[in-house]
C-alpha cells in the first residue's frame, strides 16, 4: 500500500527509525554514556519523494533539513 504524503505537508511527524541513524554527542555525566542513539526522527513534514520524507527541525537552536528513506521508516505519528 502506497501512502500520499502530500496531504501531511506543514504537519508534525514524529518517525520511529528501523536502525540507529546516527548518535549525539553529549556531556559526559558519572556513568552515563557520552553519546545516544538517534531512534527518533521529528519535524516538520515538508517534502515527499519517491524514496523518502524531507523533515524540517530545529535543533542547538539552528534550522536543519533532514531525509529520511522510506526503507529506514518503523512507523511514522503524525500530530
């Protein structure tokens, strides 16, 4: 089953990655690790694509474009 996507262009996604996608660093605190693993994808749904979405974030306080393939796609919430 196919999906258009084009009917959530401006909504809110919050995807749930099949694999890590990538980690964040972060401040090394006792015994908690010093990176995490990216499970989670969320944004601002604004582009779809034969092969994946087109997500728009803002993370450090700095606009970010993010794609994710379908083929890295779990389940995807949309608010």
């Amino acid at each position: 089953m196919k999906l258009d996507w084009q009917q959530f262009i401006g909504q809110t996604v919050n995807i749930t990655m099949n694999e890590n996608y990538g980690v964040v660093y972060g401040v090394k605190i006792e015994d908690q690790p010093v990176f995490y693993e990216i499970v989670f994808k969320t944004g601002k749904l604004i582009g779809c694509f034969d092969e994946g979405l087109l997500l728009e974030s803002v993370r450090d306080e700095q606009m970010m474009k993010i794609y994710v393939p379908y083929t890295s796609i779990k389940c995807v919430e949309i608010f």
